[in-house]
C-alpha cells in the first residue's frame, strides 16, 4: 500500500513524535536546543529549586547576543543589569556543562546567524530557542520555532516539549525577483499581504522559483520573518543549496556520516500530492523593494507607493493606522519614497550575515553617507565580522563615513544602548518596527540591506534601483 | 509551582486596540532582569510614561483609578504578537490580570499564558462587539471567568462559553506542572531516543569561554 503523501512539516513532525495522552498535546523531541542570555535566567533557576540537571547539554550551545555591547570589547560593561544577565548566562552554562559561545570567543553572535554558520542547523531537525527568529532555522528545512521560558525549563530538563502539531500554510513565490529586489521583500511583501496576525496557528513553507533561486543567506531572511507573518515557523524544503552551504561546517556530519545525512535529507521535501491547510501564490516577477511606513511589520508597502488613508479603512482598522501615522509623524497620501531619516542600521538576525554586508557594501562602495545621518553596520556574528573584514568591507563602510561594530543584535533590540533617540527616524534591515523596539519614542522603517544602504547615501528614503549599478559613479547619487 | 485556578469575578478593563504586540506589553529594556519580580510596574509602560519618564496625562488604561485592581482585559484582534518573552504573561499576572479575551492571539503568547495560569479567552468578532458595546454601557459591571464551566457570566446574568486546550485547561484547574508530567513519561523519551541518535554534539571542540 502506497504511504499517504506528506508535507515537509508532516515528515519531520512524524519522526520526532514521541507519545501522546489522550487529549493532551504530543512529546516532541527536540534536537537542539539554543540558548541566549534574555530569556533563559529564570528557566535555570527552575531547573535548581527542582533539584534538575540539564538532560542533553551536548544538544544545547549557548551565546550571549542581546544585551551585549557592540563597542570595544574590551572596554567594561556600564549597565549594571547588562552585565549581571551575561555573568550570570555564563555561571549558568559553567554550573549545566552547556557550551557557550561568550564575550571574547570567536564564534559567538547573535543566536539565529551562528546556529547556521556551524552547520548545528541541519535539515530535519527540530530547533527551538527562547527567541521568536529562531523561526530563522527553519531555511534548511528543519522545524525551528521560538519558545517562552517555562518552555525553555521543559527543554532543558526533558529534552522535550508538549506541542500541537501546526497547521500547514503553503507560501508559493514564483517568477524571478527583478535586480534590486531581494528576500527581504519577499517577506515584507508577504506580511503586508496576509497582516501580521494572517500566518497564527500555521508553519510557512515557502516554495516557488523564487524561492529555489535564493541562497541560503536569504532563505534565512525569508524564514526569519515567519513570525511576523504570526506563523511560528517558516520552512523550506532542503536541496543542492542547502547541503552546499552545510558541508564541511563544523559541527555538519563528516565523511560516511555526510553522505548518509544527505540521503536521509533529501527524503524530506514534501511529497506531490501532499496538501496544505492553506495556500498563497504571489508573483516574484512583480515585486518592488518594500519598506514599512507604520508600526507594525504588516504596514509596509512597494517603495514606489504612498502611504494609505484612514480614512478609506473601516473603523476598528482606521484608528490603528490613524494611531500608527500619529506615532510615525507621517501624513497620508505622501510618498514613503524620500521620508527623512537620521538613523540607518543594517544588521540583525534579518540581514546581519555575510550576504547582507556585501549587499550593503555594494551599494556604499565609492560613496559617502549622507551629511548628519548616523549610519550603524553590526556584523551577525564574530564570524561574519572576519569574513566580512577579510574581503575588505569594513573599509568600504568605514570610508563611506558608517560605524563598523562588534557583533550583537544592537539596534535590533535597543538594549545594549544602540538605540533610537525619541522622534529620531531610522531605517532598519532588522525585523519590528513596533513602537519603541528600537529606542523609546524611536520611528522604524523596515528595509532590505540595499534600501537601507541607498538610503544612507541620500539621507532619505531611496529605492535602490536608483543606485545599484551605479557604483563608484557618484554623480549618481548627486542626480537623485 | 503554579497555584490552581477554578474561576474569578471582577470589573474589565477595555483597550480597543488590534495587534498589541509584545514590546508595548513589556517593552525589551525589562528583559534585562534575571528573575521574575516587580514587572508590574513595566506593564505597557511606554504607553503610560513619556520618553522623559513623565505619567501620561490623561493616564494610560491601566493607569486610569477606575481600573486599579481590575483583573480582565477585553482587547483587539491579535493579542501579545511579536517577541516570545513570556515576560509579557508575567507582567500582566504581576499586575493582577488573570483573564484576557480577544477574537485571536499570536501562538507564543497563548501558550505563554497557559503556562502561567493567564486565561486567553477567544471570542468571535462578532461576540466581541456584543461585549465591547456591554462594557460600553456598563463600563463597571462584573464578569465571572469560570475556567472550570469553561464560561463567561455577564453582569445581566448572561453566559458564554469558551474553548481552551483541554490539557492546559486539566493543568490550570489543578495546579499540576507540566515538567513533572513530562517527567513522568521518561521511559518513552529513552525509547525514543535509543532509536533515534543525537543529530549533533554541541560540546565538540569548543573551549571558547
Ligand atoms: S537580532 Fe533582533 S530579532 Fe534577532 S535575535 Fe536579536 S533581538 Fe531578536
């Protein structure tokens, strides 16, 4: 008898089921399990006033990411609960035998960009981390969602946790994506599609040319963003991309084990004639570079458009755009193209990896940024920061008048003192734009690299097509 | 160990707003504590104080007296989407809020909110107007959230009633952990793990402090 087809999300759900009560959720094994200095404090403490060791600490790694300072490392840590949180991740690790990837290792970073980079993120997996983005992982088809801390707790005692299976969202991007558009603007363009609540109860899985096309680095944006989206996780199918960015990574299967991890992977794509709780197909020909001009990632519109009226919403909807232009300082009806801005900040678990600064770079090459524009690059990691420096990006950013930082989530999160100020404007390569996530009272657009990167150039909003092409002409900045 | 949970009566607080994502709830500069006390006082916080750290004037909902004490929030559409900090359901249990009904939550908040005896109550939009419209009228009348009868009494004596996780639902009631109930499952977690290897060893190589 022929097996039922199934999806990618079903196969993996399948192979890490372990029990089930009657009525009560499945025991899901978890894989690996990452772990940041944010979320996960008070989990340790359960696990000691239960008397509890951490069951599989060799499927566990731990980095400090969020509220570490993306200055001169050296220099000491002024924010008293700052540097209590990452003395006490690191005590925590010690007391539980957890690797950690802390201050001064040359791997750390922020969570979602060093998973990948050393190869712990494999496809089939199931990924979990007191982190929303750890949707981020699920790039190499592996299940990987975000977790809360009495969630973490249960990991780390049990190896475990009680799940729901999720429904099944098929996300299909065909086409191809024109030159200056780029993953970044696939998920934007989703989220502005579906809203922000429009994925709740489902896992993406991302198909399409489009998405076939993308390496992994922009897989990785696209699945980062699930979340915003409301799904938990986003996943796309592994293939010849996946296993090329996989191999000889440290932590991949090596020699026989490769080759047998290989096989087993490539059974996971879903089968044909498996179906999907729900589908979206969306044109990847037609997509602009998008930008967010309101408070929330769902606001967000192609960077040749206007910012929409409240007045042609219904009511419930008209006060949330009426509020969100309010906090924005924005009027209807204008273009988003050509808003002024005193920040940029390219970096995040979004677009901090080694694509995103080369994307910036290229678009920052030859040129200078704008006259007052405080221009922020955060490499993802320690790993991107040298990999990124050994090809010579640092300088452009650095000659381009842009500061050149520490790894770390930084502006992403404003809780390392990389921040917005109130009423300041900044665009953002990260993943929120909701009010206060990057400074209080601060005003997020959310853009890929290369609109950010232009946007440096010009000091205001600026669609990169304008620019991209154009390197070292700097009249073609001056023309815009 | 969390304490059992049967039902509650109180007076509701309204915020007519769609898509309160987690950062308003408990902006991230509270994250930084490495316990879970005094996140009462974080709660919307930015909503109720100026970037100058000033009390917003007229004061933020929660801030209104009339609310002090109150222990149900009817919100918009897509409650506690964003971050996963379940510092969001610790801020709002710290406050006093046991009960939170919306026409829909983002997942990671939901189960949050279970696991710290937070009810998130799900109401059709249509039901949600009826009420909205209710408190309107009656801006001080008492509900009872009965979590046990799995129903809403409004203060004309009128119900409703509400589906929740039948598991989390038996958890909440009892007061029973769910890490002791997994716990207790562990000889299927070692069955499953003798046929199942470790896909990786995160402590290979690495030395790096
Ligand atoms: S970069 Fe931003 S979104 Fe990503 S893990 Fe850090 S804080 Fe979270």
């Amino acid at each position: 008898m022929a097996e039922k087809p199934r999806t990618l999300l079903e196969k993996i759900w399948d192979d890490h089921f372990v029990a089930s009560d009657p009525g009560a959720p499945a025991i899901l094994a978890i894989d690996l399990h990452l772990v940041h200095e944010v979320t996960s404090p008070q989990a340790f403490t359960g696990l000691r006033s239960r008397g509890l060791k951490v069951r599989k600490p060799g499927q566990t790694v731990a980095t400090a990411d969020h509220s570490i300072p993306t200055l001169d490392p050296s220099l000491p840590i002024l924010d008293e609960l700052a540097r209590k949180q990452l003395a006490q991740i690191e005590e925590n690790c010690r007391e539980f035998g957890i690797p950690f990837h802390g201050q001064g290792s040359p791997t750390r970073g922020i969570v979602h960009v060093i998973g990948p980079e050393l190869g712990l993120t494999q496809p089939g997996m199931t990924i979990v981390c007191g982190d929303s983005h750890t949707a981020t992982h699920g790039a190499f088809g592996a299940l990987a969602f975000g977790i809360g801390t009495s969630e973490i707790e249960m990991v780390l005692a049990t190896q475990t946790l009680l799940q729901r299976q999720p429904k099944t969202f098929r996300v299909q991007i065909d086409g191809r994506l024109q030159p200056g558009v780029g993953a970044k603007d696939i998920i934007l363009a989703l989220i502005a599609r579906i809203g922000v609540g429009g994925g709740t109860g489902h896992v993406f899985e991302f198909t399409g040319d489009a998405i076939r096309a993308l390496s992994m680095e922009e897989r990785m944006t696209v699945c980062n963003m699930s979340i915003e989206g409301g799904a938990r996780a986003g996943l796309i199918a592994p293939d010849e991309t996946t296993f090329a960015y996989l191999a000889g990574r440290k932590f991949a299967p090596q020699g026989a084990a490769w080759d047998d991890a290989v096989a087993r992977w490539r059974k996971l794509p879903t089968d044909a004639g498996a179906t999907y709780d729900r589908t979206i197909v969306i044109d990847g020909d037609r997509l602009e570079p998008m930008v967010t001009y309101g408070t929330n990632p769902g606001m967000g519109l192609p960077i040749s458009g206007r910012i929409p009226s409240p007045a042609d919403l219904e009511p419930a909807a008209r006060e949330d755009l009426e509020r969100a232009l309010a906090y924005m300082g924005l009027q209807p009806g204008a273009s988003i193209a050509g808003q002024k801005l005193d920040v940029v900040f390219i970096g995040s678990c979004t677009n901090g990896r080694i694509e995103d600064m080369r994307a910036a770079a290229s678009v920052l090459r030859g040129r200078h940024v704008a006259e007052g524009l405080r221009v922020l690059v955060v490499p993802g990691s320690q790993q991107v920061k040298k990999q990124a420096e050994s090809e010579g990006l640092d300088s452009v950013f650095k000659a381009a008048g842009a500061e050149w930082r520490e790894s770390g989530c930084s502006m992403c999160i404003a809780m390392n003192g990389d921040q917005l100020e109130p009423g300041e404007y900044g665009i953002s390569t990260s993943n929120r734009n909701f009010q206060g996530r990057q400074g209080k009272g601060g005003r997020s657009f959310l853009a890929s690299p290369l609109t950010a990167a232009a946007s440096a150039v010009t000091g205001v909003i600026t669609d990169p097509r304008t620019l991209v092409g154009a390197a070292s002409q700097p009249s073609a900045v001056e023309a815009h | 160990m969390p304490e059992p949970f049967v039902s509650t009566t109180s007076r509701v607080i309204s915020i007519p707003r769609a898509n309160i994502d987690t950062d308003q709830i408990c902006p991230a500069r509270f994250l930084k504590i490495t316990d879970k006390a005094n996140l009462a006082d974080a709660l919307f916080f930015d909503w109720r104080f100026t970037p100058d750290g000033a009390r917003r004037v007229p004061p933020s909902f929660i801030d209104e007296p009339v609310n002090s004490g109150r222990q149900i929030l009817l919100v918009g559409d897509n409650f506690g989407s964003g971050s996963s900090r379940e510092h969001a359901p610790w801020a709002l249990r710290a406050w006093g809020i046991r009960a939170i009904v919306s026409t829909s939550f983002a997942d990671i908040f939901k189960g949050n909110s279970l696991k710290n005896a937070l009810l998130p109550i799900v109401v059709t939009p249509e039901r949600h107007a009826v009420l909205t419209a209710l408190l309107g009228d009656n801006p001080d009348g008492e509900w009872t959230v009965d979590l046990e009868a799995q129903q809403v009494t409004l203060p004309d004596g009128s119900t409703f009633g509400f589906e929740l996780d039948p598991f989390a639902r038996t958890m909440i009631l009892a007061g029973t952990d769910e890490v002791g109930y997994v716990l207790g499952q562990l000889p299927a977690i070692e069955a499953w793990e003798a046929t199942h290897p470790a896909r990786v060893d995160t402590r290979e190589g690495v030395t790096a402090r």
